[in-house]
C-alpha cells in the first residue's frame, strides 16, 4: 500500500488526552488510581443550561445551524465578551466552532500557509505543536523558563521573529502553567506583533480563572491594530464546566472570519444544535455559577502550592489563573524511586502513577522537561489523596 500522508502521520497523540483514558481505564479496571490528567473540571454543568438543551430538544431545535454557529449565540458571545473584557465585537466578527480546540485549527487554517512559521512560547499545551504541524506550519518555540516566571518577553519574541513568521499563539491564562501576563507584559508582547504584522492567536479560555482578586486583559482589548491582527478564542468548556458539549467561540476581524466560516461550512458543517442551545443559557444566564467554581479553583491551588512545596525535592509556582501547577521535579532527576531508575519526567510520572496511583502529565510533550503537570480540577478530596500518595511515593 501507499504511504499515509507526511503531515498526518506526523501527528503526536494528545498526551494529556492519552494519560485521562489511561487512567479512567484504570479506574474501570478497579484500580484505585487518582486522575489529574486531563485538564476538565469536575464540576457538573449547571441545571439552567442543562435545562436550555432539554427545552432545545423539546422543541425541536435539532437541525443544522450556520456553520460558523447561529445569531443567537453569536449575539450572546459577543455581550459576554463586552461584559466580561470590554471589547466590542459584532456577530459578524464572531464564529463557533466544536470546541475551543477546533477554533485553534480553524484560526492556524485561516492564517498559516506551508512553510510558515509560528512562535509558540513554552511550556505550552500539547496540542498547539501539533495543530501548527497539522496545517504544515513551522513551530517555533520560544522557551519561558521558571526563573521567568514561565512568561516569554518581547525581547524574546522580537528575536525568534524571521521574514516567515506569519503568527503568535498566546494562551494567558496559561495551560500547563497557570501563568498569566500582566497588562504591561501583553502591551510590550502587542507593540513586536503589531510593528512586526503578525497574527496573533490569543486563546482566553480560561480567563475567568484567575485568582488573589487579579482580572485578566484580554489581548485585543490593547488597542484597534492589535485588535485587528488578533483571533481570540474562548469557550464554555471550562467556565461553565461544558468539556464535554463541545462549544468553543472566536472573534476576529470580518474578513477573517468570513474565511474561517467558508472552512468550517466543509469541515464540521455546524456545531450541535442543542450544545448551541445550552451555550446560550451560558452566556446569556446568571454568573454566580462560574464564581462559584472559581471560588473553588482558588481554594484548592492554594491547598495544593502548599503541599507540593512543603515536600523535599519537588516544588511549583503559585499560579495565578487556570487549574494546573507545574511541579519541578528536576531534584528527582537521576534517582531510584520505587525500584524505577528516574531520569526524566516522563520516568517521573509514569512510576508515579505505577506505584503511588497518581496520573500526571510529563512535560515533556509541554516543551518543559523536568516538569509534571498537575491539573488540580478534581475534588478536595482527591487532591488530599494525590498529595499524600505522592509524598509517600518521594520516599520511596
Ligand atoms: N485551549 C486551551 C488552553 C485548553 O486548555 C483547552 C482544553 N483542552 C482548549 C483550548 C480546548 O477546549 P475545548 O474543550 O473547548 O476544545
Ligand atoms: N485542556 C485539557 C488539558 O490540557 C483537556 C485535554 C486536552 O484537550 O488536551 O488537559
């Protein structure tokens, strides 16, 4: 037989995608294994919005939408965002999409030629290196070390930018890292990108998770020519405790979202009526439900930073937004844990959960080796479990 193609076997599994199945598998198994895999908030989502899929149903709204979403909730998308970040946006600079992460492919689609290049800052989420590789783009990584607080400067973004570079992806509140740039930060990182004429994708989703009473500027609100080179992306999924309906959403100039539209009426043809629906009574409905999650979050980074770092040999950050910590696990580096030669942090975690029943993402696939992602989107309870087996484990 022919050859598959070069770009999509190319392709890397989604680590943190592979490391939840895994340890669901285990869980289904019998296996008492604690998860802090994938980043999905343990939260059920709130009985409004379940209730706005069920009267959907009811009613019949079960056929294709536009593809780039329907005027309801792309008028709800746009008052949100005038809400919550003070941007004016119309519903025709709005798209939706079946999750935030089809909005990062559809963005990368609409900007990225073969044979550009993207900066991408790191430690990042898995899933940016392969959708830039995805539409044959060139990643160009640009590494943000913990002494920087895991946050590249525009010093450095203006060096790794080339006559090819065509875009930036930004992710502020930061996956894996919790980090979030200051105003002053994103301007000085706005002024390289306008002066430069690059794209920048600036995924926001988790911008109502930020803690210690900080509130997160949104990219585009840093003025019109950064308003009009920049695709913001956000999503229900993780404010609204909706990963699983596949609602994501980004605004952008007209003219780009008119490409982006034309690509999805092939691609997924529309996103599910009903999760539409439900979108909606999120977006439009009362918010204390989003607070009292965040309220949450905050309570349990603040349970988690401590613990991790009162342990020998490891130590974090304390994020300011989104639910994970990056644990350093470089002191762990070149140790035998549990009868298991350790050498990196892929080692790391792999004999964690082997032996403590911890799930946890390596960094590695996150452009940060010596570094185990944890996402602290679980129960109190589970994070106390997952403290204490992992401190028992770093006995071993
Ligand atoms: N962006 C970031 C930074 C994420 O962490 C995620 C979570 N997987 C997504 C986008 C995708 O979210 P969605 O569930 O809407 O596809
Ligand atoms: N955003 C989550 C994570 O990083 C969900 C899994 C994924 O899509 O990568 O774990």
């Amino acid at each position: 037989m022919k050859e598959l193609a070069q770009i999509a076997s190319a392709v890397q599994a989604s680590s943190t995608m592979a490391i939840d199945v895994r340890s669901k598998q285990m869980q289904a198994d019998g296996i008492d294994v604690v998860g802090f895999g994938a980043g999905e908030p343990d939260f059920n989502t709130p009985d409004h919005i379940k209730a706005a899929a069920d009267k959907a149903i009811a009613e019949n709204v079960t056929r294709y939408t536009p593809a780039s979403g329907t005027a309801a909730l792309k008028e709800a998308v746009c008052r949100r965002m005038k809400e919550d970040c003070g941007l004016d946006y119309k519903p025709a600079q709005a798209a939706v999409t079946s999750g935030a992460k089809h909005c990062v492919y559809i963005a990368l689609r609409a900007v990225v030629d073969p044979g550009d290049e993207v900066i991408l800052p790191a430690p990042f989420w898995v899933s940016y290196l392969e959708l830039i590789k995805m539409v044959g783009g060139k990643p160009v990584v640009v590494t943000a070390g913990e002494d920087a607080g895991f946050k590249m400067t525009a010093e450095q973004l203006a060096a790794a930018i080339t006559p090819k570079t065509k875009a930036l992806v930004l992710n502020n509140p930061c996956n894996p890292t919790g980090m979030v740039y200051s105003k002053e930060e994103l301007a000085a990182i706005a002024r390289v990108c306008v002066e430069k004429d690059i794209y920048v994708i600036s995924d926001e989703i988790y911008c109502n998770l930020m803690y210690d009473g900080a509130k997160c500027t949104s990219f585009a609100a840093l003025g019109e020519e950064v308003k009009e080179r920049t695709i913001l992306i956000n999503g229900v999924s993780k404010s609204y405790a909706m990963t699983g309906w596949r609602i994501g959403y980004l605004l952008a100039d007209e003219r780009i979202v008119k490409v982006m539209a034309n690509y999805l009426s092939h691609s997924t043809g529309a996103p599910s009526s009903i999760s539409q629906a439900a979108a909606v009574a999120a977006l439009s409905g009362p918010q204390d439900c989003v607070e009292e999650m965040r309220r949450a979050f905050e309570e349990r980074r603040n349970y988690i930073v401590e613990r991790v770092n009162a342990m020998e040999g490891v130590s974090c950050l304390k994020p300011e937004g989104a639910f994970y910590i990056m644990m350093n696990v470089e002191k762990q580096l070149g140790r035998t844990i549990c009868g298991e030669a350790v050498n990196s942090s892929g080692d790391f975690a792999a004999a964690l959960l082997k032996h403590g029943l911890v799930a946890t993402v390596p960094g590695g696939s996150m452009g940060a080796p010596g570094f185990i992602r944890w996402s602290y989107a679980a129960s109190m309870d589970n994070i106390k479990k997952g403290m204490d087996r992992l401190e028992k484990f770093l006995k071993g």
